[in-house]
C-alpha cells in the first residue's frame, strides 16, 4: 500500500515507518528535517507544514495514497495549532483527495471525559487532552474510514510483541509495541470505525488487534 506518515521523525512516527517498510508498503513520511530519514527504495519525504491551509495541505498529498497516519505531536508546545487543527487539517485534505482510511494515534481516554479527574497524570496534561478530544470528535464525525489508537504512557523500552486493549486502567507501554499495534492496524478491516486503548500486556498484538 501507499501510506503517508504525517510526523515520521517522532518517536512513534519513526518506528511506525520502519515497521511498515519491513511490511513492503510505499512510505511516505512527513517531516520539517532536511535529512531523509530513511535509506530505502520504498520511502520517499515530504516537508509537510500542517499548520498550513487545508487547501495548501491537500495540494501536497498524492491521489493514489491508500491510508494517513497523523502520529505527529507538538510535544505540548503548540497543541492547538498541532493536535487539534494541524490534525483536523489533514483529515480534510484527505476527504478532498478522496483518501479514505486514516489512522490516528490519540492518547487514552481522550474521548472519555469523565475519565480525566480519575486519572491524575491527565491532569498535567489537559490542554493537550482537550485538543486530542476535539481532534478525535472531528474524526470519528467524519466520513473517513477511521481508526483511533489510544496508548497510555510512552516509555523508550523494548517492545515485548504483546499489548492489552481496552481495559479500564491506563497502563504503560513500549514505543516499539505502539508503532507495530499501528502498523497491524492497517489491513485489519475490523478497526475501521472503532477506537481502542491499549497498554503492555500478554497477548500477541496481532491477536489482539483482530479482536477489535
């Protein structure tokens, strides 16, 4: 398939890239760097201003693209512009060019509110929550056929291969083991329309995946 990766230089964009590489897609990543990110034949770059009009977005983006990835994240320092519209933006583009899976990597419980105050690290993070909900709400108001993956923490560890999805604590997890939940999502036809969480666990993520 032919996917664009919007925010290939994070750190679940960049191994999200690597996984879907190693799967034979077409990849094109997304980035504000110079440098080419990736030594293959199958990535291409592309230097993508998501804080651009949609128009000026949408003209960037190639008609043949099979699937949108939005991992990109402005670290908390500009989730407005970042992780509410610049994502919104590229869901539009994508419905003007006529993509129509996306895929967003969220955070858990961004969709359910009542969960914030239960969950105190939420707290230290609400501007970004508040702009994850909004981005998620636009996404699954839309006519795309989405999926939202929503991981607890991030933590710079080795992947283990296994995950639990939608279990009621918010739970860590490995970067490597989001980017290959993300990469298995896309041929999986049963996570259209749906939204899950996850966390580190015990079963194989392609068994879990299938479950969704």
């Amino acid at each position: 398939m032919k996917v664009l990766v919007v925010g290939a230089s994070g750190r679940v964009g960049g191994d999200l890239v690597k996984q879907l590489l190693a799967d034979d897609h077409q990849v094109i990543g997304t980035t504000r760097q110079e440098e080419k990110l990736f030594d293959s034949n199958n990535y291409t770059q592309l230097d993508l201003d998501i804080m651009a009009s949609k128009e000026s977005i949408a003209k960037q983006l190639d008609q043949d693209i099979d699937a949108v990835y939005f991992v990109a994240g402005s670290g908390g320092k500009n989730v407005l512009e970042v992780d509410l519209h610049g994502a919104v933006k590229t869901m539009q583009a994508a419905e003007d060019k006529g993509i129509k899976r996306y895929i967003m990597l969220s955070s858990v419980f961004s969709l359910e509110t009542e969960k914030w105050d239960e969950n105190p690290g939420i707290a230290d993070l609400k501007d970004y929550y508040i702009s994850k909900h909004y981005a998620d709400h636009w996404l699954v108001n839309s006519a795309l056929d989405y999926t939202i993956v929503q991981p607890g923490a991030l933590k710079e560890r080795a992947g283990t291969g296994k995950i639990t999805i939608n279990d009621t604590s918010s739970g860590e997890n490995a970067i490597e083991d989001v980017a290959t939940t993300l990469a298995a999502v896309l041929t999986a036809d049963n996570t259209i329309g749906k939204v899950f969480n996850l966390h580190n666990g015990d079963i194989d993520i392609n068994e879990a995946v299938a479950t969704v």
